[in-house]
C-alpha cells in the first residue's frame, strides 16, 4: 500500500524543516509532497535547499488549491492513501500508520484525526471551538452522522475519495464541506482520537476579521453541496 502525506504550506518557513523530520522519524512507510502555495517568504527556497519533494505553485491557490494539487499528484501516481499534514505543526505524525490501519481495517473512504473525542493536547481557541461545534451539529442534522471535529485538517482518504476530490475540491476553508461531499455520496467516514500541537510560529489563514465571514460562507457552502447534484 502506497501512503502520501501532502503538506500544504503558505509562508511556513519557521515550520516547513521541523514538519518534514518528525515525518521523517515518526512516520514510517510514507512518502510526502510539499505543495508550496507561492509563499512569500523563504519557504521555497528551505524546501529547494533541503532537497525536500517539492511543488511550487506559480500562483496563490488557497489552502483548498494547495491540497487539490496534492489529491492530484497522489492519484495520478497510483497511491493508495493520501492523508493532509499541515505545515505549521499542529500534526502530529505519529498517528499517521494508527489511521492508515484504521482505514484499511474497517474500509473506510475517510478517517479523520478528532481531537475532541479524548481532549487531550492543544483544543483550539474558545471562538474556533464555538465554530466548531455549529459545523458538527449542522452536519449532522444535513447528513446523520457526527462529527465531532469537522474542522480538522488532518484527514486520511482512500482512492474512492482521493479520485472524487482530485476534482472537485472547495476552495476557500474547506473541511466541513468536504466531509459532507463524502457522506452524501454514501462513503464511509470515521473519526479517531489524535493529540494535536499548538502552531509554533507563522499565521493562521483564519483572522479575528475572517471569522464571520467563515462562518457564513461555509455555511452557505455546506447547504449547497447537500442539495446539488452530482
């Protein structure tokens, strides 16, 4: 079984080094590709340096783009599991090889890193837990199913959904609407217990100012992808 982890990095270069060697140490069996969204400080040039398996884009796709580019490359070079790490550290790799078995184990389309299941580690801001439990409670009056962390960018797929997001991806905060794309499509999701690290260094994409607008837009967008077809 082939298992890619795709890194999506944006101006991660106090991160992008120390992502790579816990992968490196901590996850064995995986190959990894880095899609560096036309960050603008010294990301690429860590990523080039360190002879790290790279991608850069020549434009800003968002983190929607960045890690459509990675389901991309993992489909068309025959791996079987793609799972996103971010590059700012928050993963924890050592859970990769737990969640690989776990998919292939109960044949799963989706397994998702929950770090609400156990809380242990680092739980998000009280306004993002806030968020988080709306988006939970909307799924699962959408769909039926409970997710208790649909905000979690550390999510393990299979080729079914690696061929449906290859495709068709959001662009903008893309998490909850993504999961919907595959419980609505009748594939098979569960969540696992995971720890979670606090960001080191660099920026989150989502702002104080972002967070309304996130709030609705993803909203919006999750409505939409429960009701159109495919």
């Amino acid at each position: 079984m082939r298992k890619l982890i795709i890194i999506p990095a944006f101006n991660e270069e106090s991160n992008i080094e120390k992502t790579v060697t816990s992968i490196q140490e901590n996850a064995a069996g995986f190959e990894y590709v880095i899609i560096n969204d036309c960050s603008g400080d010294h990301t690429r040039q860590i990523c080039e340096g360190k002879g790290y398996n790279v991608i850069n884009l020549p434009i800003n796709l968002g983190i929607g783009g960045a890690v459509q580019t990675g389901y991309r490359y993992a489909l068309e070079h025959g791996y079987d599991v793609a799972v996103q790490v971010d590059g700012d550290g928050q993963h924890d790799p050592e859970f990769l090889n737990i969640m690989a078995e776990h998919l292939m184990e109960h044949g799963l389309d989706m397994v998702i890193g929950s770090r609400f299941i156990e809380k242990e580690g680092f739980q998000s801001s009280r306004l993002r837990r806030v968020g988080i439990v709306f988006f939970s409670y909307l799924i699962y009056l959408l769909t039926g199913t409970r997710i208790t962390d649909p905000t979690s960018g550390l999510r393990m797929i299979g080729r079914n959904a690696m061929a449906l997001f290859a495709v068709d991806y959001p662009r903008d905060y893309p998490e909850p609407e993504s999961v919907v794309a595959v419980l609505r499509r009748k594939m098979k999701v569960k969540e696992i217990p995971v720890i979670m690290r606090e960001r080191e260094g660099g920026v989150s994409s989502i702002s104080m100012k972002k967070s309304v607008y996130y709030m609705i837009k993803v909203t919006l967008a999750i409505m939409i992808e429960r009701i159109r077809k495919y």
